[in-house]
C-alpha cells in the first residue's frame, strides 16, 4: 500500500474512532476534547490534500474558536464529578436509526457515482488567489458576499456587546 | 563549509542518500522521523540552556550570584535539576480525571512543536515552507490554550480552575494583538510565505525598513507575544502568592516538566517568530548598497544571525519579567482590548497607508 494510503487510513480511523467516543461519552469535557480531536483530523486530511489555507481556517476556526468556547462554558457551568444521565433507550433509537439511515445514504450515492478523473491541472489555491477571489468585483470575484458577512458579523458583535451590558447595568 | 551558509546542500545530500537505499514512501517516513527527533533534541537543549539563562539574569537584575555550585558557575545546575524531576513521584488527585489530567501536557507540547516545525532556522533548514506560514504558526498557537485549560479542569483544584481561566481569557485576548502586529508587516512584504518574508529583508530588516508603524508594530508584538506566554509581568495566572502555581498545582514529576518545557519552548518560538518578520530571520544585517559592509556581514553563517536574534529577543523578555511589577487581571484585559487592539488597528491602516504613498524603504 502506499504510504499515502495508510496515512489517509489512519487519520480517516482515528476520525471515525473519536466521532463515536464524541457522541457516546457521558462526561461532557471528554467528549468536547473527542470532538477536538475528530476537528483537528478534518484538518490534517486537508493538510495531506494540500489544502493548507482550508486546513488552517479549520484549525483556528473550529479547532482554537468553538472548541475553546465549549470547554470554557463547560468550565464554568459543570463540576468535574458531574456525569451525563444515560439517554433513555427510545432516544438511543431514533438517533442510532437516522445516524445509520445518513450512513446509508451517503454510502449508497457514493458508491453509485461515477467518479470522473479531471483532465483540467488542479486550481491553484495560494493565499493571493484566495485574497483576489475574496476582493474580486469582476467575474469571479467574491467582493459582496464578503462585505454582506462582515456587516452580519459585526451586527452581531455589537449585539453580544448591548446585551453584555444590559446585564452589567441591571445587577 | 558551503552547507553553513545553505543547508540545502545538507538536506539534499541526505535526500539522496536516502533515496538509494530506500523506497520512496520509506523515505518520507524516515525524513519525517528524523524531523521530529531533530525538533525533540533541539527542545531538550533549549529548555537546559533557556533555564540556566534565565537564572542567570534574574541573578544579574537582583545583584545576586545564581547558580554557583554545581559545575563551573553553575552550568550543570539544570541537568541537576532534569535528574531531580524525572525521580519525583508523579502524583495524581483524587477524584482527578485522570485522562484529561494525562493528555493536558501532551496537547501543550503537541501545539509548541506543530508551531516550530514553519519556522525557518537559516537558509534552507527550514522543515516545512508553508504558503501560509504566519496563519499556520497563529493557527497552531492557539491550540496549546486548550492544553492550559483541561488542566486546571481535570485536576479538581480550584486554585488550578481559576489559574486555568485566568490563563485561558488572557492567552485568547493576546492572540489578536500577536496576529495583527505580525500582518501590519504583512500589509509591505504582500505574502504570508516565511521563507518569502526572509528574502524580502536582504536590503534592510523590516523594523527599519517600515520605520514608524513597524516600530510601534513590534512593541506591541513584545507586550501581546509576553503576555502570549504567560510570563511575567504578565504571569498572573500562575501568581503563586494568590494561587499557589495556577493550572500546574497538581502537577509533578515529568508532567511538571512538560508544562515547564512548553513554557520556555513558547518563548523560543514566540522569539522566533519576532525575530523573523521583524529582525529579518536568518537573513544579515545589510544596509542598502554598502556593499563591503554587506559583504562582510555575509561572512558570518546565517544560523549565528538566527540564534542571536533569537537570543536578543528572549534576553528583552526574561528583562521585563525581572523589572515589571505585575499585572491585576481586570489592568491586563483594558490593556489589550482598550488600548493594544485599537492602536493595533490603526496602526495597520497607517501601514497600508505608507505602503499605498510608498514611504517606506
């Protein structure tokens, strides 16, 4: 086999392995850190694909921002002896049947598809590409999407902000 | 000695070889192997040599001697020290989540070596060139908090709780300011690329170069990258009047040294990356077309140029730990988000502005 294939198996394995401890574990800062670990193996297949701005954006996105976030409000809201009560065996049921029925779907599509090898060389992806596509106005360019999110982001700023201080003020 | 001016000569010699002996899937292995050990050594030598330095300023800053007694002024002080930490019982609470508590040091240690593996040491010893080497190095660095906080947590210490939250806020604050100071020099030199970042300072580094706006940018580099490690004056995390030693009260033995070596590991790479956008990395001191000036300084092997920049900046850092009072934490947070973010911000328009009028040099 070849060395990349038993790189891509062994990242696609632990994955998998820490998505199902994620899910299963009843201690909530554990499964945060299991879900750390599936996010940062999202990551590193990226890395092997030579995708290393997507591989970083995963990184610090998902990996350094909301994991973090999760383990500080786990910090302050949970105590370390505090378990999860078991799910009860009808919500067990459900969920292990819709998970299963989207391993289904995904599987069978897959497996039907014709996977056609390109014949074009593969789009470059370099932080300036990226950079002009992003602040693009011709063809191509992604100039207003861009400046729509950063206004939705910073809408959203300042309303974490007014709502942080409402609370200040009141106590 | 060709390969003490370019290590490619050097890697590419191994390269080859490797690739007779071995397939080539083998070889990567190998090469990747060899990287890590290399890293892994380089971080023993570091922590030996970064220990006694800093308690040898310490010593000079408070008029004292330092470690005198063992070996010749002290030197083998910290291997005393390493034999010491490895024959401590490694402890664990009760009640401890003992999975959690095991991993903390390991995460930390993890983001310090994915960090280091982008920098780059002389001129082709550089173990991975990303495209996107500075929000690589921003990227990995903000995985060591998590470390920082799964042990104050699973230790069941609330001295441990806070000094991890304390920790947490102020790491997570100082991560913008780090990033923004770096890309106010990323506004002149138009690539993320370290290796580009290096080439782009053969006529000048970029602290002289961008003068004004590059100068205000690397002071707050300094301040945001020291409060990045955690160190003092900005230590408060693990201030031991208050909280005995913060996340790392539980720990002992070789877990003690993990977060021990992480912390000056930190400081070499936060060194490194300031010495490589702001001073030039590896690249000589070289004034414009003064060409037997230029020439001479070439003659000194990059390597020496990196190491001793490197050496400067942590010498300025172990210099503000030794001088400065500390910090409370409600000072620490107004002087990121009232004062260093808004100066940061402007000071990146006023940069994008000079690099528009071509001010700079």
């Amino acid at each position: 086999m070849a060395t990349s294939a038993i790189i891509f198996y062994t990242i696609s394995g632990v994955m998998i392995l820490f998505s199902l401890l994620a899910v299963t574990s009843r201690r909530i800062l554990r499964a945060a850190i299991y879900l750390l670990f599936a996010l940062a193996g999202t990551a590193a297949l990226y890395f092997m694909v030579d995708y290393q701005f997507l591989a970083a954006v995963q990184l610090i996105v998902y990996a350094g921002g909301i994991v973090v976030l999760i383990i500080f409000s786990v910090l302050l809201t949970t105590h370390i002896n505090e378990k999860l009560e078991k799910p009860t065996w009808g919500k067990v049921f459900i969920t292990a049947t819709l998970a299963l029925g989207g391993l289904v779907l995904t599987l069978f599509i897959l497996t039907n598809h014709e996977f056609v090898l390109g014949t074009k060389p593969s789009a470059e992806a370099t932080v300036s590409v990226i950079g002009e596509r992003l602040l693009g106005y011709q063809a191509g360019g992604y100039v207003l999407p861009f400046e729509v999110i950063s206004i939705l982001l910073l809408a959203a700023m300042i309303g974490a902000i007014v709502i942080a201080k409402r609370n200040a003020t009141k106590s | 000695m060709k390969w003490l001016y370019d290590f490619s000569y050097l890697t590419h010699a191994i390269h080859k070889g490797l690739s007779e002996r071995f397939e080539p899937g083998t070889v990567v292995i190998l090469e990747m192997v060899m990287v890590g050990v290399a890293f892994m050594l380089l971080f023993a030598v570091l922590g030996l040599v970064l220990v006694y330095a800093e308690r040898k300023v310490s010593a000079v800053i408070q008029q004292r001697l330092g470690p005198m007694r063992v070996g010749k002024w002290g030197t083998a002080q910290t291997l005393a020290d390493v034999v010491k930490l490895l024959l401590k019982e490694p402890l664990i609470n009760k009640d401890a989540d003992r999975f959690l508590f095991n991993l903390a040091p390991f995460v930390i240690m993890i983001a310090a070596f994915m960090a280091i593996a982008a920098l780059p040491f002389a001129k082709g010893l550089h173990a991975i060139d990303f495209d996107i080497g500075i929000l690589y190095i921003a990227a990995v660095s903000s995985l060591g908090v998590i470390g920082i906080l799964l042990a104050g947590w699973s230790s069941n210490n609330k001295y441990s709780l806070i000094g991890a939250m304390r920790s947490g806020a102020q790491i997570i604050s100082y991560e913008l300011s780090v990033a923004l100071s770096l890309l106010t020099i990323v506004v002149l030199t138009g690539s993320l690329q370290l290796s580009v970042i290096v080439e782009s300072q053969a006529d000048g580094w970029w602290i002289f170069k961008g003068h004004i706006p590059a100068m205000i940018a690397f002071l707050i580099f300094l301040i945001a990258s020291t409060a990045e490690t955690n160190r003092g004056p900005f230590d408060l995390a693990e201030a031991e009047s208050e909280l005995t030693a913060g996340f790392h009260t539980e720990y002992s033995g070789l877990k003690f040294a993990f977060f021990f070596l992480a912390e000056f590991a930190n400081m070499f790479i936060v060194a490194g990356i300031g010495a490589t956008v702001f001073l030039g990395g590896w690249m000589p001191f070289h004034i414009g077309t003064w060409e037997g000036f230029n020439a001479v300084m070439d003659f000194i092997p990059p390597i020496v140029w990196f190491f001793g920049k490197v050496g400067f900046m942590i010498f300025l850092m172990m210099w503000f730990r030794w001088t400065f009072p500390r910090l409370r934490i409600d000072q620490l947070l107004t002087l990121e988000w009232k004062y260093l973010l808004p100066i940061n911000l402007m000071n990146i328009v006023l940069m994008a502005f000079l690099s528009l009028m071509g001010w700079h040099f």
